[in-house]
C-alpha cells in the first residue's frame, strides 16, 4: 500500500499526448472515480507527483481543477480532500440519471438494430463472468459499457452529450454497490436487452428506471447502514 492508500497497480500510466495538466487531471480522475482515491482522504501534492512521476506544479493545477468541478475540496491550512457527496448530492445525480436513461432505453427499443442488440448481449455476458469472479472493477466498468451503449443506440446526440456529463459520478456512485447489486442488475440487464429487441418502448422505459432506481436505493441504504 502507497502512502496515499493507493493499492498497487491503481497509478494510471501517463501517456505522452497532450498537456501534461490534462493528463493529470485525468489521472487523478479516474482514481478518485474508481474510489483508488476514498472520498475524504486527504491528498498530498508531494506523493502524488511522485507516484504519477511528474513535478508538483501540473498536481496543483489537477487539484484545483478538480476543487472547481467538485471532486476535491480545498481547505485552508489542511490541504486537498477527496470530496465526500452528501445524500442530498448523490439523490439528486442519480434522479438525472434516471430521467436520461429512460428516455434512452425507450429509444434504443424505437431504434435498435439486430448488431447493436447483439453488442448489449454480449456485453452483458461479460458483465455475468466478472460478477462469478468477483472482478468488481471489471464489472463497474462493463455496466458503464452497457448503459452507455444504450444511449448510443438511442441515437439522439443532445441526450448523449447530457449523459456523458454525469456519466462519471453515475460510475462513482455505483463502484461502492456493486458488489452488493451483483448478479441482479445484470439480471435487469438482460430484462431491459429484451424489451429493447422486442421494440417495447413502453416495457423499456419502465424497466430502466426500474433499474435505475435500484442503484439509487442501493446508495442510500449502504449510506445507513
């Protein structure tokens, strides 16, 4: 274990394109995303400079970059923090959620052809093996997949683009609960993967906040417990 509560392996490698600010920050990102960073943890531009191997000064521009959007809190005399969401914060990310993902399976189930069926098939099995082997990342990452397959299948670019800004925070939010959603959310994958190859527009929506909803009870109820 780092100093910082980095596992080993969880530093992303720094590729070479583009300025190296930017790489940072989606560095720092993806470990806060995939909870490698805790929410609350305190974070040390020192340590992190050195375990992404650059100097202090692209770190510090990532933090307050990050502050700015509400991944990090900067705190007078303490230093950067994770952030750590409130209820209210998580209640209201995943109602947005539901309102744009349900629109998104009622036109993936319009719109939907036989190969992009097949893609969410096939990416739901891979889904069904990463929970038998208890891969949470690997699962995190293949629900986004799928979900974000659906809203590709949609077709609408403008309900896209609004996805793709929380889809972050959505994969934020389900890291911690996924090992407790399990095979059931795959479950609803696979009713939602039906409705969509049966052009139940109707069933689909409904399936999908469904589902949707599942995740947002889940939060909370790991939230209480």
């Amino acid at each position: 274990m780092l100093s910082t509560g980095l596992p080993q392996g969880a530093v992303p490698k720094l590729e070479r394109p583009g300025p190296l600010r930017d790489r940072v920050y989606e560095a720092l990102l993806e470990l806060i995303t995939i909870r490698a960073l805790q929410p609350g943890q305190h974070l040390v531009e020192s340590e992190l400079a050195g375990h992404l191997g650059v100097s202090r000064q692209p770190v510090r521009e990532a933090l307050q970059r990050l502050n700015t959007e509400g991944w990090v809190d900067l705190r007078p005399a303490q230093g950067a923090f994770v952030h750590e969401p409130t209820d209210e914060e998580a209640d209201q990310l995943l109602t947005v959620r539901t309102l744009l993902e349900a629109e998104a399976a009622r036109l993936a189930a319009a719109n939907a052809g036989s190969a992009g069926i097949a893609v969410l098939e096939e990416l739901c099995a891979q889904g069904e093996k990463a929970v038998d082997a208890d891969d949470v990342d690997a699962a995190v990452a293949l629900n986004a997949r799928f979900h974000a397959k659906i809203m590709e299948l949609a077709g609408n670019a403008v309900l896209a683009e609004l996805a793709a800004q929380v889809d972050r925070r959505v994969r934020w939010y389900y890291t911690p609960i996924a090992r407790q959603r399990g095979r059931q959310s795959w479950i609803e994958h696979r009713e939602l993967i039906a409705a969509i190859a049966g052009r139940d527009q109707r069933r689909a929506t409904e399936l999908m906040r469904e589902h949707t909803e599942h995740t947002r009870t889940s939060y909370h109820a790991r939230q209480r417990s």
